[in-house]
C-alpha cells in the first residue's frame, strides 16, 4: 500500500514538472508586446509625410450595377486625433464623380456591373502633416523607473466594403505605405526608440518593408504590426515603406528572427561589476524569467523521475 502512494506521488511529482515546463514555454513565447501607455505631453519624432497607394479587386455580386468610392478621413480605431485628412493624386482607371459628396471637392470612385470584377488602384497623400499618432495612457504616477513604448499604430478592417455592401465582394487588397520620420528636435542627443506603423490593416499579411522591420509586434493579435528600431539626430529625417497584403500573402521576416549576428540589443545588459552570472543567456539552468522560461534542468528532473515511476510499476512492484 505504501509502494502504491509512493508510485503515485512520483507519477504526480512527474505531471507537475512537465505541466509547469510546458505552460512556462507557451508564457515565454505568448504575446510579449503587452505594455502600459503613459500618457505624454509631446513626442520627439513625427511623421512629416505620408502617402498610401491602394490597389482593391471588387466583384458585384448583384444583379444591377454597384458603385464604390475613395475614403478621405481615416479614424483608425479612434485613436487618430484629429483624424487623418487625405488628397487623391491619382487614380487607376480614371474615377468618376459619385452622386453624394463626403470629402471636399467632391468623392472619386468607380462604377461595377452586374457580376462584374474590377480592379482599381489609387494613391493617396496625408494632409495636416506633421503629426503623431496619439494614444490615450494613463497617468504618470510611478518611480523612479518607467518604459518608453515609443510611437503607436492604428489598426483598420481593410474589408469594410463586404459589411458596407454585402454585394461587392472584396477579393484582393493591397496596400502600400510610405513615411518620413524626422526627429523635431534641432539640438540635443539623439533619439532612439521603438516606430510602428502609423497604419495597420488586420487579419493582413506583412509582404513586404524597407528598411527591414526589426520585429513584428504582437500588441493587437490580429495584425501583423510593421515596427522599427530607430535612431535619429537632431533634425534627421529617415524614409521608411512597407507593404500588406489581404487576405493572405507571405509575411516578411524580421531582423530579429534571422541569426544572431545581425540581431542588436538581443541580449540583457551585463552586470556592471562583470559578473557573467547575470546574464541568464549563459547559464542553461538559471532561474525562470519570462524570456528564458523554466529551467531546462527541471524538464531532465521531471523525466528521470517518469523513468523512476515506469521503472518501478514494472519492475518493483
């Protein structure tokens, strides 16, 4: 009777290492861009130009022709404030006037017959530049110590038009963007600090970006959030693009993805004393963080002792 309590507590000794091993790993490798937004007062960095070339194939389910048009005002998911203005410069095919005006100077879009596919291309440039993309926080009341999540994006459903009209069916979405980031300070330091994209489409698929993006942040699930590692002097001015592709498109891979040699800032800062002993990254059974996770040590611990529990039920009893 006493073998068979020891045999079980070894059995359950042996579930709860691989239980705690497994749910450490999916902790360490959940969504990591969780952070606090503190509210502030001013931003460093704007955007000075922006401009979005848009390229939709829509199919007319319906028996009688359908029109669609060009939005000018973007609110993201309401936290562009104000919202983004824009100018049409140029359109492909040629737009016609629609009958009812939402922008000033009247609305562009296209004509859809009867079962009819077409694809359009527009290009668009942001007005009311510069600006920042300005997120609601909270307060600051902490110290000594606080983080600095750099510039936010907004997101967008790129595939409106299906719950606007259920009869024109979105087929094909493309979007291409392209920045000028510029540091508005004239004297001082330098600047450096994490970018996204101003404009995210969701449930999209990163195709492309240049520079590189140095990771693809994981804040909103479903978007696959462009995001940059920047450092700019005093009155600099970088050029930045991306691309997204919906619904689906090879997504591109970030820099800090690829090998460890081109990776920056990918390890913990070292002890000030040098002290190797704080960097977990060089000790495999270091104390469990969320990046490192539960020790492997622990896993090897919690297989010998399933070893020991089979050995026993088999051998032993």
């Amino acid at each position: 009777m006493v073998f068979n309590r020891v045999n079980i507590l070894c059995a359950a000794l042996a579930v709860l290492f691989v239980v705690l091993g497994v749910s450490s790993t999916l902790v360490a490798d959940a969504a990591s861009d969780q952070a606090a937004w503190i509210q502030s007062d001013n931003s460093t960095l704007a955007f000075t130009y922006l401009q979005a070339t848009i390229h939709v194939v829509i199919k007319n389910n319906n028996n009688h022709a359908e029109f669609f048009k060009v939005s000018q005002l973007y609110s993201g998911d309401g936290t562009v404030n104000p919202n983004i203005g824009w100018t049409v410069i140029s359109t492909d095919p040629a737009a016609i006037r629609m009958i009812n005006v939402l922008n000033p100077g009247g609305d562009l879009g296209w004509e859809v017959d009867s079962g009819q596919t077409r694809a359009v291309t527009f290009t668009m440039v942001a007005n009311g530049v510069p600006f920042v993309i300005e997120r609601t926080g909270i307060n600051n009341t902490f110290w000594p110590v606080i983080n600095d999540p750099g510039l936010t994006a907004t997101w967008f459903m790129p595939d409106e038009i299906n719950v606007l009209n259920p009869n024109l069916q979105l087929e094909l979405w493309q979007g291409h963007f392209f920045f000028f980031l510029k540091n508005m300070e004239t004297t001082g330091p330098r600047v450096e600090g994490n970018v996204r994209a101003p404009l995210v489409p969701i449930n999209s698929a990163l195709t492309a970006s240049n520079p590189t993006v140095d990771w693809i942040d994981d804040e909103f699930p479903q978007a696959q959030t462009a995001a940059w590692d920047v450092t700019l002097y005093p009155g600099q001015t970088k050029s930045y693009s991306y691309t997204y592709q919906w619904p689906s498109g090879n997504s591109v891979t970030p820099a800090n993805t690829q090998s460890p040699s081109s990776r920056i800032n990918s390890l913990p800062l070292p002890d000030p004393a040098g002290d190797p002993s704080s960097d977990p990254s060089s000790d495999p059974l270091t104390i469990p963080t969320k990046n490192t996770g539960l020790p492997f040590g622990l896993l090897i611990i919690g297989a010998i002792v399933i070893l020991a529990g089979i050995g026993y039920s088999k051998f032993l009893r």
